[in-house]
C-alpha cells in the first residue's frame, strides 16, 4: 500500500515548494489500495531530520467521501498544516551595530518541515489498527506571510524568489518603491533566494536628486561575507540599507565607494540585489533623504508586514505624549487605636490605592501621502508586531483602534492618517 498525492486537473494538491504560512497549506492524499476501514497517521517532522527528532505534530485523518468529474470519491483524504506551520515561526528585526556584516539571515521566520504518512487499517486478529503501509513526502518551505483570502488564490511565489537575472523580483514587502528616510535612520529590506550564485551583494546608488534622479554622485557593491549554499538556513535574508546602517557597514565589504562617503551630498539613493557578476536580480527601491521637512520631531515606526518583512515610516507632523493611568483602590478605617484613643487626624488615610499601572501612548500624524502610502497605511494598522526607534533603539509598541478608511485622491484629495499607539510595557508605582 502507499499514499500519493491528488493532482486535479493537473494541478498537485499540495503546497507549493514555498509558501505563507498563514494560507492554505493543504494536502489531498489518497491511498492505492483502499479498504473501508483505512486511515492516515500524519506525522510532521522539521527538516533536515535528525536522528531521533520527534513529530512537531502527529493526526489521524480518515478518508473523505467525495464527488470528483461525477465519480465517486472513497479513499481520498484531506488536511491543512497551516496552523501547525505557524506555531513556529515568529519575526526577526535588529539595528545593527557598528562594523556590522551589512547582510542577516532571517532565522525566526521561515520553517520546513517534510511528512511521513503511515497508512493504518483494522488487523483481523487483534481488531486494533497496525501499520499497513508508509510513504514519505518532499520537504517544503514556509515563512512568517499571509495574503488576504482572495488575493492569495493569485499569489506566485516565484515572484519573491531571486534565482535569475531580473529587475522585478520582489523584496517582502507591499511597500511603495520610493520612500523616505532620515540620515540618522535604519531600514532593511527582506527576501528569499535559493540559488548559491544569486544575490550575494547589493548596489547603493546615490544621486544629487530626489527618487533616483539627477546625477550619479557615487555607487558602492556590498559583498556578503558569508558562504552561500542552497540549504534552506541560507535563503531567508535581510540588508540594512537605511543611512545610519550603511554608514556602519564594515568597510572591508564595499567597493567603489566606502561607508561613510557613499551617500555624501545624496538627496536619494536606490538599493538592488546584483548577484556575483554585477548583474541586477532584484526590484530597486529608492530613499528619498532628508527631504521632509517639519517643526516636529519626526517619530518613526517600523511594523511587520504581509510578508514577514519589516517595513519603516516616518510620522512628520505633530506627536502627543499622555498616559493613562489605572487605580485599583480599597477603603480602610481611617481611625487608630493606641491603646488609649480611638482618633484620627488629618493625615489619616481612608481610601487607599494598592495597584496603580500606567500605559504610556502616543498619537502621530502623517504629512500628506500618496494613494501607494494610504494603501501602505493599512499594513501598519493591521500588523500584530509594531516597534517605535528612539535612539538606534527598537521599542516595542502596540496600534489600537478597530477600523480604518481607505482614502483615495479623487474622494478624499489630501489624504492624511492619525494613529493612536500603546508601549507595549505597562508601568506600575509602588504600593504606599
């Protein structure tokens, strides 16, 4: 006996070699010798296996009845590992530090996993299920992305993956290719390549003009330092490409230029992933640098994405500071007794507070933003993970609110966003 995959009109049904954790990740599997009392035992185990590794996930699935091009369907069963896949994955984000290696692998973010299927079916002698039948399953890539539910029934993965000279294969992310940043900010853009020649340096061009244009001031390749394999540990990655990242890059992987002059006299620079001839294999992403201009300190928010990359902006216009403040109180007897009286006076106590916490939040503005931004916005609202940077420091913070609108230039013409946000860390005072 063995189990296979289904494959309906010509299609596999099962997940693609790479794929978003929080969408389907769903097995059709039948059996090439089906009896009424048969099942599956799944069992689910990370990859690569090492001796002795345990399931992460072991179910017991039975066949479904089922109507395919008018035949009947008995040994056909059905199973998703989406929730399984997502358990153990989380997100990675650092500033990095100076002389750092420009290049990170994202180790939080992605998961494989392969499947052993043991075919089971009722043992005449003992009336107990035995192993009738084992099959074992290709290995297969998830990492920390969601689509919303119609828009996942278009996704290719393939337009993220970096294998071959191109100039539109995408970072993670659903951002606008022109943004804005701050000289003393950090950034980074995300992505998956599973080629070992691919994408193992990036170009930093740097122009006297805003998105991209003007004249090339200078140009700096950044060679990862790190071996390169096809091994799935090595094909999850981040760069830190914001002004205060590049300038601490350690200067022995830059050519062309050097870390500290590569953005001199820049008013914007564009980033690409060239792989190892110098050919381009990626989108290009232009910063716009110190271009904003405001009487405010700029507060600048970096938030999970979609696609389990981390995305940056800034909130020019004016910034509140409060906190809120929650008591939980009891009431005492404001008299003593000493032995002698039974009095109190005017410092005597009554209501007493015993637990006092307090949230700190804050309020930020957007400048005017385009119809790519106020897309973008709804990212930011929607993302579960949210960290403020103060300092070359990330602060973890949370959005609150239920709903936000989807502004348009010809219905709202100037559009511009609030969004009130909580320290993710609640303060308390002592107890007096």
């Amino acid at each position: 006996m063995a189990t296979i995959i289904v494959s309906s009109n010509g299609v596999s049904q099962q997940p693609t070699d790479y794929s978003l954790a929080y969408n389907d990740n769903r097995y059709v599997v039948s059996s090439t010798l089906y009896t009424p009392t048969l099942r599956f035992r799944v069992n689910i185990l990370k990859y690569p296996y090492v001796a002795g590794d345990q399931p992460i996930a072991s179910l017991v699935v039975y066949p479904s009845v089922g109507i395919y091009q008018g035949t009947p369907m008995q040994n056909t069963a059905w199973f998703d590992v989406s929730r399984i896949m997502q358990s153990q994955l989380t997100h990675d984000v650092t500033i990095p530090v100076a002389n750092h290696q420009a290049f990170f692998q994202n180790d939080n973010s992605h998961f494989e996993y392969f499947m052993v299927i043991n075919e089971e079916d009722i043992d005449a002698a003992t009336d107990r299920y035995k192993d009738v039948g084992v099959s074992i399953f290709e290995q297969k890539s998830v990492w920390n992305g969601v689509r919303n539910i119609v828009d996942w029934l278009d996704f290719d993965y393939n337009d993220f993956i970096i294998n071959a000279p191109s100039a539109t294969k995408r970072f993670l992310t659903d951002a606008p290719s022109i943004r804005n940043i701050n000289s003393a900010q950090s950034d980074w853009l995300y992505y998956i390549v599973n080629d070992k020649l691919s994408a193992n340096k990036f170009l930093i061009n740097a122009y006297d003009d805003v998105n991209g244009t003007g004249t090339l001031l200078s140009s700096g390749f950044v060679t990862s330092p790190y071996p390169t394999s096809n091994n799935y540990d090595s094909q999850y990655w981040r760069i830190a490409i914001g002004p205060q990242d590049i300038a601490n890059i350690d200067a022995s992987l830059m050519t062309g230029s050097t870390p500290s002059t590569v953005l001199n006299g820049a008013k914007s620079y564009t980033i690409m992933l060239l792989n190892s001839t110098n050919v381009q294999e990626s989108e290009a992403v232009t910063f716009n640098l110190d271009q904003q201009c405001s009487k405010y300190e700029p507060v600048r928010l970096h938030w999970l994405n979609r696609l389990g990359g981390v995305d940056s902006f800034n909130f020019n216009l004016k910034s509140i500071d409060k906190t809120d403040v929650k008591r939980e109180s009891y009431h005492q007897q404001h008299h003593t007794f000493t032995g002698f009286t039974y009095d109190y006076t005017k410092a005597s106590r009554g209501q007493t507070d015993y637990d006092i916490q307090m949230t700190e939040k804050l309020t930020v503005n957007t400048d005017y933003v385009t119809e790519d931004e106020s897309i973008w916005m709804e990212d930011l609202f929607t993302s579960p993970v949210l960290y403020r940077e103060v300092n070359n420091e990330l602060i973890a913070m949370n959005i609150t609110g239920k709903s936000i609108q989807k502004k348009t230039s010809l219905n709202d013409k100037l559009m511009q966003y609030k969004f009130e946000l909580n320290y993710s860390l609640t303060n308390r005072r002592q107890r007096g």
